[in-house]
C-alpha cells in the first residue's frame, strides 16, 4: 500500500483549493501545488510499474492451458 499523503501537504492542498475557488491563488502557488500533485503520481507511477512487472513473474511461471492440456493427453 502506498504511503499516505503527509498532514502538511494535505493542508497546503485544501489551502490552494480553497484560494483556486475564491479567485486568489497567485500563479507562483499554482505551479507548487502541480509540483508536489505531480511527484505524487509519479510515485504512483512507479509503484504501478513494479507492480506489473511482479505480475508479468508470476504469469512467466504458470503454464499456459494449452500446456497443462497437452500434459493430460500423453497420459
């Protein structure tokens, strides 16, 4: 499971909503918060792709049916 979001970051976000909805978020703050939403999923990203490549082990190791089916008719 992925680490969840620190108190800190989730102040700050709920700060830029609520400023981006008042109208008064200045541009500076803006590129911050597409900074840390971004390094957040590109976490994510690379959590995904250790994932698939977990995946992609475990099916390498499981015959295929055709196989398995292959293996019965020689008995």
């Amino acid at each position: 499971m992925s680490n969840p979001v620190p108190l800190e970051l989730q102040a700050k976000i709920t700060d830029w909503r609520q400023r981006a909805a008042e109208g008064t978020l200045t541009l500076d703050e803006m590129k911050q918060a597409i900074i840390h939403l971004r390094a957040g999923r590109l976490s994510a990203l690379t959590a995904a792709g250790e994932a698939a490549r977990t995946r992609k082990k475990a099916i390498i190791a499981i015959p295929s049916a055709d196989d398995m089916l292959a293996d019965l008719e020689g008995l």
